[in-house]
C-alpha cells in the first residue's frame, strides 16, 4: 500500500502510527511525528524535491524496524529521535543532488543494536549525523554507521559520543568510504567515549577506505574516565559527586543536539539518570 502524505502548513505538526500496512509514505512540507509500534516494521520513505521536513520518531518497547529514507534533490531533512527502550534498527538514507540530512539520535535504552547506511549520491549532497548514547548497569550497545560518497563535493560529519557507568559497554564502528572520482569530497569521523566507572568497555573502530587523491579527510576517536578534578572542582563548589557526574554526562551528550528540542531531550536524559 502506498500512502501519500501532503501538508502544506509547515508549521503543523503530524502525527502517524506507522505499520506494515504502510509501506510507502510520501512526504510534502512538514514536522512529522512517526510513532512506531510494530515489532518487525519495513518502511520506505520518499521526501520530495525541494522541500523542508522534520521527522521525530518515537519507538516502543522491543522493535525490530527496517527503514529506507530516499531525500530527493534540493531537500533538507532534520531527523530526530529519543530511544528509551529495547529496539534493534536498520536505516538506509539516500541523498541525491543538493540533499541535506541533519539527525541526533539519543540513546537511552537497553541492549541496543542500529545500523546505518547513508548513501551520498549526486554532487553537493551533505549528512551531519549525531549519536549520542547512555549506558549504565550491565547495558550493551553496538551501533555501526556507513558513509559511502559515490559523488563529488560531498560531505559527511559523523559524531558519536557516549557515556557509560557501572558496566555498561557500548561500541561504535564507523566507515566512511570516497568512491574514486568523487573530487572534493570531504569525511570527518569523530567518536567520544566518557567512563564514570573503572569497569566500562568500549570498542571504537573508524575506518576510512579512499579511492581518489583530492578530498579531505579526517577521524579522532577518544576514551576517557572522568577526570577527578573535574569532580572535585565540582565539589569544592558544594555540589555532590551523584550530581556532578550527571551535569558531565549531559553536557557530553547533548552538546551537538538541537537547539529547539535540547530542552526535551535534556529532561529525558535527566530522567534516565535519576531513575537508573
């Protein structure tokens, strides 16, 4: 079944329980909030040319969800989401020409495993994709991010960060690839990993595999506890270590996140922190 979906108003927000009865949604102008509540949902997306459109996706408890985004040429799409539960998902996001993707996913649920394939297609197509992730307990999480450049003057600027307590481990494996002739192209890899316990693991792995000489590439990925003068400085001002902790890990987490949702988000963040 294909469903279209056309909203002029950009200023109206949309709300859609996504099945498998839906398996094509055709988007025009909008915010659209995707609430996904199907286990094992398979879902093609196709955004419009020339358009603006925000998606936030809302997820329910132990979800095996399979989604293809193809942005069509001149569009932006600003793609959000805040996971608080058990979910295992596949992403693949095609840009063609002048296409713009934005996304920050938080992380705060259990046992967690995504993939994600962003295809960069036709010249001046461009991903900036955030990742942020909080794990305590015995909570594992994997998560593997694809950047394939097929074209010139491409961009991608991939960020993932994480903080972990108790045991909690989480590993990020993360490929950017420039196909030969794509001149002008430009990869940046930046992963960042927070400890606030001595038993936390962590496997970062970025890899870049280049095929053509004039392009630009970079990656960094670090892993660190928390530094005790960061706590006592923190202490010393008369605020505890429990909360101290939990200001480091907010601000680690959220510092790429969107401004006009870094208020939710720092409150579900907040939550999860509190609650454990």
């Amino acid at each position: 079944m294909i469903k279209d979906i056309y909203q002029k108003n950009e200023d109206k927000i949309t709300n859609i329980d996504l099945t498998n009865d839906l398996d094509y949604i055709i988007i025009e102008s909008g915010i659209y909030n995707f609430n996904i509540k199907t286990k094992n949902l398979k879902l093609n997306i196709i955004i419009k040319e020339n358009l603006e459109v925000i998606i936030n996706e809302n997820y329910f408890n132990n979800l095996q969800i399979d989604i293809n985004i193809e942005i069509k040429d001149n569009s932006k799409v600003f793609y959000y989401s805040c996971n608080k539960d058990k979910i295992s998902k596949n992403n693949h996001i095609k840009l063609n020409n002048n296409g713009y993707l934005e996304t920050y996913f938080l992380e705060l649920g259990t046992d967690n495993n995504s993939k994600y394939n962003i295809d960069l297609l036709e010249i001046n197509s461009e991903v900036n994709f955030n990742l942020s992730v909080y794990a305590n307990k015995s909570i594992k999480q994997k998560h593997m991010v694809n950047i394939n450049h097929y074209a010139g003057n491409t961009i991608s600027n991939v960020y993932n960060y994480s903080v972990l307590d108790d045991y909690a481990s989480c590993d990020f494996l993360v490929n950017s690839y420039i196909k030969k002739n794509s001149k002008k192209a430009s990869v940046h890899q930046k992963s960042r990993v927070l400890s606030l316990s001595e038993n936390c693991t962590s496997n970062t792995d970025p890899i870049l595999l280049i095929d053509e000489f004039d392009v630009v590439g970079g990656h960094g990925a670090t892993f660190s506890m928390v530094n005790p003068n960061d706590i006592y400085y923190f202490k010393v001002r008369g605020i505890k270590e429990k909360e101290a902790k939990k200001l480091l890990a907010i601000g680690n987490l959220l510092e790429h996140a969107p401004i006009h949702i870094l208020e939710k988000l720092q409150n579900e963040l907040e939550k999860r922190l509190e609650n454990g």
